[in-house]
C-alpha cells in the first residue's frame, strides 16, 4: 500500500511536479503567474533542485520563493469545488528538499525562540483544505505542509479571519453553478519597512497578507483580491524589535464601485488592484480577465493594519455600512435572486455591465 505521506515529501516525487495550472479554468484564457514578479523579484528566487526558473511546483501549486526573507512572494494554485474531498488528513510541516535547508524556516530555529507564548502559527498560504480535492486530494493537501508554502501567522488572523476566507472560498466553488474552477495566488506582502522580530533580528516579519482570486462567471474570467493584516495582534505580543515604519503606497486613483457579494467583511478587505500592487511590488494582470473594480477608500491600508480579529472586523464592517460608503453605492451592490439565478454564478461580485 502507498504510503501517501511519504510519497507527497519524496524528492524525487517532487522534481516530477507540473505544479500550478495556468489554463486550469478556461484553455483559451491561461492565467499565468510568469508575470506576477519583476525582474529584480526574480533575481530573488533561490536556485531549485530541478527546475530552472527557481520556481517550487508541486501537484496543482507552485510557489514562488523569496530566498533572502525566508517567504513565499506567493503560492499559486487551482481550486475545483466540484470534486471536493472530506476527511483529509493533516500532518506537520517539513523542510523543502528542492532549495537549501538555511533559507528556509523550521520549527526548533524559528518557531520556538520564544518559550513563554506561542505567537506564531505557520500558517499556509495555500490551504490543506483548500488543496483538498480530485482522487490526488490527500496528496495535495499533504504537500501543503513544506514551510516554502507558509509564513509566520498571529493565532487570531490564522485560525479567525483568514481562516474565515480560506473556508468562505472553498465553500462557494463547491456551490458555483457551472465552473467551479478558481485560480488563487496568496502571499505576505514583502516590504523593507516591515519590522524585524525581536528574538530572530534577521527576520522581517510581514505584517499584510494578501490573497487573489481567478473565477468564471457568465462565461467570462474576473479577478478580485484581498488583504488582511496580523500587526496590532504582534504589538500586542511584544513582537517587534524596533518602532514600526509604515510603508505607504502612492494615491491611487478612485475606482468604481463593485463589491465581492456575500464574503462577511467583504467592505473591511476586499481592495482594488491597484491598491496590493503598489504596496506589494506583484502585478496582476491576464489578458482577458476583468479585475473587479474596487473602491479606494481612504487610509483603508491602515484601516486594515488595525483590525486585530474577527469582532474588529465585524465592527469595522458595519461602520462602512453606516455611511462611510454612500448608501446609494451600498445599494446597488446588491444582488437580487432574481440576478443570481440569470447570471448563474454565486462566488459573488457585482459584475462589470
């Protein structure tokens, strides 16, 4: 019998990966992720046991490795609703066998330097539960657990709010009608300003996350993306190692209103493109697909930055609901079931005319 345990961290298993699946929802409209960095982001991926472009692809994700940080710049992986698995099974992370043990974290070096709490959680970019899907589905989820694939999370945006999108995006492909195909790219948003850790000086902790997700509706592909943040969790566990410098990403433009639909604190996180890309330093754009426009609200980064957990977001939420949003916009970014049922789709947003 296969060990699938064993065979999901086997090297040689690994090399063999095709990874991340850039035409996974539509063939004629591939979402590559080649593009995603700039030259000199790629100059900082680390060198890959069998493959050339510093790129760590395992079975339906690829992650692209910013070898200095220690991190992900992102994982990029499919997701397919309909042949979502039950009773997965977790095990522990482990250490990449394809890139050098030392640019990687790990348990004794990193995640237990401090003694009296536990700050961190490692926490995936791509999800087990999310990986969790097709005959492979326990493979997958397995693979989940090599630390390239994660980074140091609070507890409380671990297993709260992030955990709340992670469950919110794998529950609504399983009920998509028609394509229950999603393409997603998750990662830390990697900054010089962000702060060092106080027992390991050497690492910068990240203090935004952010993830995108690739769907079909109506026949066609858009795109949308999130961002959430762990810092007011860190200052208050005595985290950092000196006085935190916001980075600040230059104004952008104001966007026309259109809202992720029935994600709960869809006004808290959802931002524009434009917005992750000049904090972030990524580009994402696909020939094709329609980047769901978002309103810039003011200061929302720092907004974000602020929202410790699930009641923060909860209150922040329903202030935007009060009035700092026109209600009239609030309005019109609501789907009747009438509109639901003709479009046919359900991982909702308010569709460009």
């Amino acid at each position: 019998m296969t060990d699938i345990r064993k065979t999901a961290f086997d090297i040689n298993v690994l090399k063999n990966c095709r990874g991340y699946d850039p035409a996974f929802i539509d063939k004629k409209v591939p979402v590559a992720f080649n593009k995603i960095l700039k030259s000199t982001l790629k100059k900082r991926l680390p060198t890959v046991d069998g493959n050339t472009e510093g790129i760590l692809h395992y079975t339906d994700m690829s992650v692209a490795y910013c070898a200095d940080r220690k991190l992900p710049f992102f994982t990029a992986y499919n997701i397919n609703g309909g042949e979502k698995k039950g009773g997965i099974k977790r095990t522990t992370f482990k250490t990449e066998p394809r890139i050098p043990a030392d640019i990687q974290l790990n348990q004794k070096a990193f995640y237990d330097l401090r003694k009296d709490i536990t700050e961190f959680e490692i926490g995936h970019m791509a999800a087990n539960n999310e990986m969790a899907w097709g005959e492979d589905a326990q493979l997958k989820a397995y693979q989940t657990f090599h630390y390239p694939n994660s980074a140091p999370q609070a507890e409380r945006l671990n297993t709260g709010i992030w955990k709340t999108l992670e469950s919110y995006i794998v529950d609504e492909t399983a009920t998509i009608n028609g394509n229950k195909k999603v393409c997603s790219f998750t990662g830390p948003v990697l900054t010089d300003a962000d702060p060092k850790y106080k027992w390991d000086k050497n690492f910068r902790i990240p203090l935004l996350f952010f993830k995108v997700i690739v769907f079909s509706a109506a026949g066609k592909l858009y795109a949308t993306a999130f961002m959430m943040s762990h810092e007011e969790r860190m200052i208050a566990q005595g985290m950092f190692d000196e006085e935190i410098r916001v980075a600040k990403a230059a104004a952008a433009p104001a966007e026309e209103e259109k809202y992720f639909e029935d994600f709960p604190y869809k006004k808290v996180f959802q931002v524009s493109f434009t917005l992750l890309e000049k904090y972030s330093g990524l580009k994402f754009s696909w020939k094709n697909v329609k980047k769901i426009r978002v309103p810039n609200q003011k200061n929302q980064v720092e907004k974000i930055r602020k929202i410790k957990d699930a009641k923060d977001a909860a209150d922040a939420e329903a202030s935007l609901r009060k009035g700092l949003i026109p209600s009239a916009e609030a309005s019109s970014a609501v789907l009747s079931e009438q509109e639901i049922s003709k479009k046919n789709f359900k991982l909702n947003i308010i569709l460009p005319g």
